[in-house]
C-alpha cells in the first residue's frame, strides 16, 4: 500500500485526493493547502488528517508519494523538498513557467535518486491511448500527419489568465506532449496566434487563439488548434494519417443517444463540458500508473524530461508567434 499525500486542494488537487482514496493499492494519508479551509473541507470528505504544514508532510514516514497539485510558481521548491524528503511525486503541469529554472530544479535533484511524474494526464485517457498504441502496431502506417484539436468551452477568469503563463504553457502544453507522445522529438514549431474571443485576455497580453505547426524528427508533421472558446462543450479529438490510412479519436458524449427528426439528423447532446469529466478516466489511470510505478521501483512516465521538453515547445511557439518566424530546435 502506497501512501499518499495531496499537497494542494483546489479543483485538481481534490480530484487527485479522491481518486487516491478510492484506490486500491495507495492510502491517502492526508492533504495541505497553504488555504487551511480548503485542505480541512477535502479532509472532512475523504476521512483523513489535514496536515497544519509542509514540514509535516515530508516528515510523515508513512508517507511514500506526495501529489502536487498547486499553483505553478510553487512546483519547483515542492518538487525540490519532496525529492529531498525521499518521496515520489507526481506534479501537474507544467514543471515551471522558466525552463532554465526547471532545468535548475532538476540539476538540484538529480543526484538523489528522483522519481518524478509530470501530470500528462492525456497520456492515460483511453482513447488517446490505444491510438498511439495502434499506431506504433503499423496499423496506419509510419505517422505522417496529426492533427490535434483543443478548445476549451469558454475562456478562464482574468486573474487566472494573469498567472498561468499564457496559452502556450497553460493550455497548448498539453497538446505539445500530446504531439511528442505521437511523433516523438519534434524539430521545428512555426505558430500563429490571436485574440478573438475575449478582449480582457489581450489586455494581459495573452493570447486565446491559435494555430501550431510542428515537424518532428521523423519528417511528421503535425497541427495543433486551440481556442478558449467552445459553445458545444469541451472539444478533444486527435487523428493520425499515415500511408496505411487514418485512426481518429473523437470527442466523447453524456450519452449515445441520437436524435432523427424533420429538423435535423444524428443531432447529439452537448460534448462533455469540462477537463474534469472529459478526463475522469484519465485522472485514475495517471494515478494507477504512478502507484505502479512507486510500488515497482520503475521509471516515471510521463518524467521530468519531458515536462522540461513540452515547456521548450511552448516557448518556441511563442516566439515564433511574436517573431512569425519558424523556430528550430537544436
């Protein structure tokens, strides 16, 4: 039995508290936030102790693996103090804003044995997941085009867009792993973004809108499109075109139900609206791996590495949105 610690209690982190207390091979021991009520509410919920501080947790022995699920500026000391304690730790995205600082963290890190997992979550849904599979099976061929679309169903609060980094390292990071997840190392981004859907975004120097070519190493291209805006839900859908012909993943529904009338034909319900319920299977098959992992003694997958490679993307994309030139990784 793994025992687990949640460090941070807001939306993701209670989602990662619950899925750890339903598991069957973790216990979860207890929760922090820095916000003393959210962590008692999660808590009071799941039965289990609120830890009063960090020093509390990392000093716990029956703590074996700490979930780090707050705010991005924090990740790299957690990370630093949870490794150094001798924990596990699974961190959401994106490993920091800076890839120099999170290059830095790993270098501090590095010699103590780290076992680290960067929240991909994508990685386990299990539709993403048996395309990629089917694809390295030849099924389709070698990958010769993908296309991956994002859109979330409307855009996040002003103060929420002020800290996250912007599009590229908030919401396209995901898709940048999704990419190298399909198609490997990736050797030249050439990006176009823009504001169209919510004026407040360009105030803060953000963009909501955009448009990411990608050429792996292997000659693959791939294209990426997001927008914060949605009107028919949360749009998540990948395919995957090779000589062989093509394997799609689409978008899932509350229900299958179709509707045929004089109107209209195979009208559906909504998409599901949020990443919360697009990616609850997800969510449990990260944590299930990473308890595998810890019980195992095997490598962490997604790893640092490539939380620090899915950040380079970002910043090249950025750069080459604000330069329109196409970038290339050495």
């Amino acid at each position: 039995m793994v025992g687990v610690a949640v460090v941070g209690c807001g939306r993701i982190g209670r989602v990662h508290a619950r899925n750890a207390a339903g598991n069957s091979r973790a216990s979860l021991v207890m929760v922090f936030d820095v916000a003393g009520t959210a962590a008692e509410q999660t808590a009071t919920e799941l039965g289990v102790k609120a830890a009063r501080s960090l020093e509390e947790v990392l000093a716990d022995d029956s703590v074996d693996a700490v979930l780090v699920a707050t705010p991005t500026d924090t990740h790299v000391p957690l990370i630093t103090a949870a490794v150094k304690a001798g924990k596990a730790v699974l961190c959401e995205k994106p490993v920091d804003l800076d890839p120099q600082r999170a290059r830095e963290c790993w270098s501090g890190i590095a010699g103590g044995n780290p076992r680290v997992m960067v929240g991909f979550n994508r990685r386990f849904d299990p539709s993403f997941k048996s395309l990629r599979e089917r694809l390295e099976g030849g099924e389709v061929g070698p990958l010769e085009l993908a296309i991956i679309t994002s859109r979330d169903p409307a855009p996040p609060p002003a103060a929420y867009i002020k800290s996250s980094g912007g599009l590229m390292r908030d919401m396209t990071i995901h898709d940048f792993d999704m990419a190298r997840y399909l198609a490997g190392d990736i050797a030249q981004v050439h990006a176009f973004a823009a504001n169209l859907v919510d004026p407040s975004t360009a105030a803060l120097g953000d963009v909501d809108t955009c448009v990411v070519s990608l050429r792996a190493a292997s000659g693959a291209l791939i294209q990426i499109n997001n927008s914060r805006r949605c009107v028919y839900g949360y749009d998540q859908r990948i395919e995957a075109f090779g000589a062989g012909g093509m394997l799609q993943a689409g978008n899932q529904y509350p229900t299958s139900v179709e509707s045929w009338g004089a109107a209209r034909t195979g009208a559906r319900d909504g998409v599901l609206n949020f990443f919360i319920e697009r990616y609850r299977e997800a969510y449990e098959a990260e944590l299930d791996a990473f308890i595998s992992c810890v019980e195992e003694g095997r490598a962490m997958s997604p790893d640092f590495s490539d939380g620090v490679e899915a950040l380079l993307l970002a910043e090249a994309a950025e750069r080459s949105f604000r330069t329109g030139r196409v970038v290339d990784l050495g």
